[in-house]
C-alpha cells in the first residue's frame, strides 16, 4: 500500500490481538525444500511504536491518521529508537550455509540446535536441474543467469550422491561410537540447521532491508520475504506500509548523482531538450572523479538511478 491510499487501521482490542498472534503462532510458513519460518512470540504492535515515541501512556483520543502519520514521519527520517520497543521471536529451519549469512547480523538473541547433543538433522537442501547459477560477471559475490538444464542434471544428481556420501561417512561414525561433537564435521553446509532467532522491531527491518534486496543471495532472499510478507506485515501493517515505502521502494541519491542531475538539466535547458536524455550526454555530466576511468560501479550505479527515473534512456 502507497501513501496514496487509505491509512492502515492497525488498532485492534487485547482480545483480537490475540487471537491474531495465536492464529499466526507456530503455523510453519515454508521455504526451499525443507525449510521454514515460524512466530513463536511477539511483544508490541504499532502502537507500541506510537507510545514509545511519545513517551507518554494510554491512547487517549488520537486518531488512526495521526499514529500511521507518525510512524511513516519515524521511519522515513530514521528516527530508529522507537521500533526497538516491539521484538519479535522465530523459530527458523535454514541450511548452514544460508545461516551464516544470516548471523551476520549480530542484533538478535539465537540459540541454535546443537549437533554436539543431538543428532544432526536428517536433511540437506537440494537444488533442482533448474535452480543453478553461474557466477554473476560484475560481481564477486553474486549470481548470473541459470544453467544450462542438462548440466543442472548432472549437477544435481552429483550433489545427491555427494549428500548421501557424506550422510552415509556421518551415520557411520555415529555407530561406531564417534563422538557426535567429531563426527559432525565432515557434514554439507548444505545440512538443515534450526534456531530460535529473538529481534526487536527495528534490527529486524534492517536485517530485511538487505536480505529481501534484489542483490542478496536467492534462498536468504526467500527466507527474508517469508518472514516480512507472512509474519511482519499482519503483526505490523502501519509499520510495514512505511518500510514497503521508504526502504523497499526508495532510492537516495548521493551528492555525485545531484551533480550529474544538475549539470543534465542545465545543459538541457540550453539546448532545450527534455527527458529521457542519451547516454552521450550522461557521460558529459557526469563526475569529474569518474572522468577517464574505463570502470566505475558508483557511476554505473548513478546510471541505473537515474534510469529508473526515467532520466537517462536505458
């Protein structure tokens, strides 16, 4: 929802509250093959966002308009304290690897299952003869476009008989009385891991922020728009609105892209041309710093900005 459209009414009695919460508590929302995101607890909703804001008590007689205005005046100058207020608890079943990118960000409370006490989970993710990647070519750590489909065959069957193996070498350490603690360390990070991730309101935003963007790793990405389209956004509509809207679908132009704006629009006005201008006069505009450089990522980045303003042609 757009700002252009009717205001969120997020105001709810206990008793609705509740039965919300209990209605979304512990329903397992599924991701990849054999993951999943679940609420496991809540404190705080919008207007604990409000209140914490004001600092003040009660509801008195304010106006649904007025808490959503605030909480979009909040999040747009990031004005962060107040979202600390609300928190927010999962239960996450995520392959290792997607899970060390995950705890990276060092803002939550975690307490992971433990493959030194139990048995490591019987599960690994796969990927099918469709789901795999090159590498992306203007990025170290990205993805391009998909395989071919009769190499993702074969892939995908050596990573099945790669799992098994390494189960199988795991199961059997186990039976010979290895200590699971040792055993385990031959296992793929590919092998389902599950945790308990506790955050407040405002670290979690962050945290999607990044993991939801078009740039992060597709399964984290998945996992990360699970967690804000099916558990965020009902707990927290008002709260949500103005994230979709000032974070998701925003953009901030730098002092070097107002630069290259100011000195198009200039030189458009002299030759009296209008938007979309050429690439040609792009290059004219733009930074000195970027001038005689054969790459630039800040001046390509200025570029699709200014693209998706329908400023440049693209």
């Amino acid at each position: 929802m757009s700002a252009n459209d009717s205001p969120v009414d997020s105001r709810q009695t206990s008793e609705q509250r509740l039965q919300q919460v209990n209605a979304l508590r512990w329903q397992k929302f599924p991701v990849l093959d054999d993951g999943f995101v679940c609420l496991v607890d809540v404190m705080g909703d919008d207007s604990s966002v409000v209140q914490a804001a004001r600092v003040s008590y009660g509801e008195g007689t304010r106006k649904v308009s007025d808490d959503r205005t605030l909480i979009r005046y909040l999040l747009r100058h990031r004005h962060t304290t107040p979202f600390e207020m609300a928190e927010i608890k999962f239960l996450v079943r995520v392959p290792m690897d997607c899970w060390r990118q995950w705890v990276r960000h060092r803002t939550a409370n975690i307490n992971e299952y433990s493959t030194r006490y139990s048995l490591a989970i019987d599960a690994a993710q796969t990927t099918s003869s469709e789901e795999w990647r090159t590498q992306a070519e203007t990025n170290r750590q990205g993805s391009g476009a998909p395989l071919p489909s009769d190499l993702g065959q074969r892939l995908t069957a050596e990573e099945k008989q790669l799992q098994d193996q390494l189960r199988g070498v795991y199961q059997s350490r186990i039976e010979s009385g290895v200590a699971r603690e040792q055993a385990r360390k031959d296992l793929p990070l590919s092998t389902y891991t599950e945790a308990y991730w506790k955050i407040d309101l405002h670290n979690l935003l962050h945290f999607l922020a990044l993991r939801m963007d078009s740039h992060a790793q597709l399964e984290i990405r998945q996992y990360a728009t699970a967690i804000g389209q099916q558990i965020v956004a009902p707990l927290f509509p008002m709260v949500w609105e103005a994230f979709v809207d000032y974070r998701m679908n925003s953009a901030t132009l730098t002092r070097l892209d107002i630069g290259v704006i100011q000195r198009l629009m200039a030189e458009a006005s002299r030759q009296n041309a209008a938007p979309p201008y050429s690439e040609a006069a792009f290059m004219a505009a733009q930074d000195p710093a970027w001038q005689g450089l054969s790459r630039s990522r800040e001046r390509d980045e200025c570029r699709q900005r200014l693209q998706q303003f329908g400023i440049l042609e693209s």
